[in-house]
C-alpha cells in the first residue's frame, strides 16, 4: 500500500464513529479530503448528518459528495471533528495547517465535543518540530510580527528559521480568511504549551500550527494495519 492507501484506511476508521444525527467539523487538506469522500458515500447512502467545513476547499468537496452544510454560527456546538495532521506526538499534541486552514480547524475542533486526527503512520513523532510549524500572521505590520516570532522561539528553547509560504503565482499564500503564513523550521519543540503561550501574545498573530488538548483520538494507519490512540 501507498501513503495515500494508509491515509484512506485512516479515513475509513474515522466514519465508523459518526452516527446519525451528528453535526460533525470537516477538516481540510488530503487525508481529511479521504473522509469527507467516503462520508460523502455514506450520506448518499441515507446517513443523516450535517458539516461545517474548516476551508472553501472542503466546502466545495462536501457540497459535491451531497453532505447537507451548516456554519459555527448556525450550529456553534459540533459533537465530532475529523481532521488530519501533519505531525502527532504521543500525547497527540498536534502540528496542523499544512493545508493552510489552521485557523477556522482550531476553531471548529474547540467548538467540538471530540476530535479524531486522522493520519498514516509517518505523521508519529515523539517530539514535534521536524515538520515547520505554520504561523498565520495580520499582512499589515507583518515584519514586526515576524521578528516578535522569532524572539518568541529563540525564548521558547526553539530558535529556527521562517519563511513566509508562497502562493502559486509568487505572492506570499493568502488563507481563508485573508491572513499570511510563515513557516518556521524549528527541528524540535522541547515545550508546545510554552511556545504556544509565547506565540498568542503577539499582535498581529492570528492564530498558530500547535493544537494542544484538543485532539481526543488518533486513528494511524501503516504497514502493520490501523490502530487507535486515546489522549492520555
């Protein structure tokens, strides 16, 4: 099997939790592309559920695969969240927004009763930081941000580069929600809580990568099968 296989097995997992009824957070990004398609199946097949999707992206998927859509405002209290992730620590502290939607999946999984990650088992790590952790950052005063940041991570015992993400056309990628990202290479983070602590004190930082408590399970999928994780 491939990378993508394990990331549907992973899905897969995750759609048997959903029950009828539900109101469920959509993730963004190709593993939480997975479940959106085969929930998708499952409502076409008379499931009977409804979504607030984390990105136009899985707006559009969803709305495609027939999945009745609702927004926080309209729904604020969600029972489930499936979502991917592109690092998860033992604890399954989380690094999210590879895809680029890290603020509104912070806010649909807080908003959550619980939240599953879904992931192929390259996303295990037992220290987070290899994967460069994404910053959503206010364009207006976005060199000053980006300084603060760097102090941030240098106090938080993580000093590393930061690129700002570039979008196809060369310009810097702009979310959702009209913001910037940069990428900060750390290597390793010796303590989330601090430097997420460090990092929402800053102006101008809308929101980070680091998902802290947030995540109830973890479904992983490999070579050896798929196996769950439960929050200690």
């Amino acid at each position: 099997m491939d990378i993508e296989s394990y990331k549907r097995a992973a899905a897969a997992r995750a759609v048997d939790f959903v029950q009828p009824g539900m109101r469920l957070g959509l993730g963004t990004g190709s593993t939480a592309a997975h479940f959106v398609d085969l929930l998708s199946e499952r409502v076409r097949a008379g499931l009977d559920v409804v979504a607030v999707p984390t990105s136009e992206a899985t707006r559009e998927r969803a709305a495609r695969g027939g999945i009745a859509l609702t927004t926080l405002d309209e729904t604020p209290q969600l029972d489930l969240t499936v979502d991917g992730a592109d690092e998860v620590a033992p604890d399954l502290s989380l690094i999210k927004g590879g895809g680029g939607a890290l603020l509104r999946e912070k806010i649909v999984a807080a908003a959550s009763a619980r939240m599953i990650v879904i992931a192929d088992e390259s996303k295990w790590v037992s220290v987070l930081g290899q994967f460069p952790l994404p910053i959503e950052i206010s364009p207006f005063g976005s060199i000053a941000i980006w300084r603060a940041i760097e102090a941030a991570n240098a106090d938080a015992g993580c000093p590393g580069p930061i690129a700002m993400r570039q979008g196809r056309d060369g310009r810097p990628f702009e979310t959702d929600g009209g913001h910037w990202l940069l990428d900060a290479k750390l290597q390793r983070i010796p303590d989330p809580p601090a430097l997420a602590a460090r990092l929402a004190q800053i102006p101008g930082v809308m929101e980070h990568g680091l998902f802290i408590g947030l995540a109830h399970t973890a479904v992983l999928a490999g070579p050896n099968g798929v196996r769950l994780v439960e929050r200690p």
